[in-house]
C-alpha cells in the first residue's frame, strides 16, 4: 500500500514538473519586437511566436489608396480596397505583412456634402486582409485620427477662396489664404470679411461643402482595436 502511494505521489510531481516547464518552455519562445515608429503612436509591440505572430492592439498602420476614390461615386455597401505598399516589418527586420497585401474596407454611410460649407464624411468598416497567397485575416481596425475620413481646413478654405475670388472679393480670398497658414478656415474668413467682404465671401461660405478625394497612393493611418494574429 506504501509503495502504491509513493508511486501516485511520484507519479503526480512528475506530472507536476512537466506541465511547469511546458508553460515555461511556451512562454519562453515568445519574443517581443517592436514596430516601426508611427507618430502619436500608442504602443509598439509584437509578439513573436513559434506559431504566429501577433501585433498587440493600439498599434498603429499605414496603408494606401488602391485607386482614386471620390465620395461622389460612392454609396454605402460599396468595398474599396487598400493596399500595402511596401513589406510591414518590425524594426527588428521580422516580416508581419509582405509588400502587395490588400486591406478591404465597405463604405458603411456617406454624409453628403451641406450648405455653408460642411463637407462629406465618408465612414468605412475594414473587414480584413488578403495576403498575395490568398490568405485572408479578419481585422479589427479602424481611423487612427477620427472616426470618419474628410477633406480638412485647408481645402475648405482653398474651396472658398477660389469660390469669392471669381465672384470679385479678392480680399475675402486673402482672408481665407491667411486662415489656411494659421490652420482656422474660420479665423481666415473672419479675417476676409474685415478686409473685402462683399458678395464673394458670402456666396464662397454659403455654397455646399466638398466631396471627400483621394488619389491611388495616398496613406491613411489605422488603430488596431483588437490583436491581429498573422501567419509566420
């Protein structure tokens, strides 16, 4: 009887043992690498393993347009597709995504450009990634910066001036010249009103917003919301 449980007790710490350096062994293979720098990024990390390798949420990517896009001529349920441009690696030279990977995004809804000047907001949901082999990868990704993709300030106010200068408010364009240097639309168009004013600026504020362009090679940034585990 002794000897029966001796051979248990034996029998249960070498279980033990093993199961403690499996863990060991498992967690020992694991490497931690680093992104390449992404400005106003969150965290860098990756992790390295045998069986795959995994870029830790908040991370930060850039891919680009596949093709020119323009708000106009698109509608909800549309897919656009982006793509990688060069090889994604670590800054410790591991590849995570090879160069000619495509993101695929649908278009969920588009805010029509609107008077006074509001521009189109365009909202995508990026569905996954498509490896050159025809491997696909769910992801969970969305704009690093907003929530939705928009012209900005500066083409606005290039909208604007361009819109009072062929009506005649050539200081009203000037206004809106010297909000774009200070990056306020609105600071350019205040300061437009007090130095020509007119028709021209009212009609350039009043007038519909811009539709959302981009051209084929322009780079957006993303936020990874959750892991994105990738194959060796």
């Amino acid at each position: 009887m002794f000897k029966k449980m001796l051979s248990l007790t034996i029998l249960s710490s070498f279980l033990a043992l093993n199961v403690q350096v499996g863990a060991f062994a498992n967690y020992s293979d694991v490497d931690i690498e680093h992104m390449q720098t992404i400005e106003n990024a969150k965290i860098d990390l990756v992790k390295i393993t045998p069986s795959g390798n995994i870029i830790q949420k908040e991370n930060n990517i850039v891919v680009n347009f596949s093709q020119n896009f323009n708000s106009k001529y698109y509608k909800p349920g549309d897919y656009v597709q982006f793509s990688f441009d060069n090889d994604l690696r670590t800054q410790e030279g591991t590849l995570l995504i090879p160069c000619n990977s495509s993101l695929i995004a649908r278009v969920a809804s588009i805010e029509a450009p609107k008077w006074f000047s509001r521009n189109a907001k365009v909202f995508m949901e990026f569905t996954h990634i498509l490896l050159p082999d025809g491997t696909n990868i769910p992801v969970c990704v969305e704009l690093a910066n907003k929530k939705y993709l928009q012209e900005g300030a500066k083409e606005t106010a290039g909208k604007i001036a361009a819109y009072t200068l062929s009506i005649g408010g050539v200081g009203a364009g000037l206004g809106s010249a010297i909000g774009v240097a200070a990056g306020n639309t609105i600071t350019g168009l205040i300061i437009g009103g007090s130095v020509g004013g007119g028709v021209g600026l009212v009609s350039g504020i009043v007038s519909p917003g811009l539709h959302f362009k981009a051209k084929k090679g322009e780079e957006i940034i993303l936020e990874l919301q959750d892991n994105l585990k990738l194959p060796n």
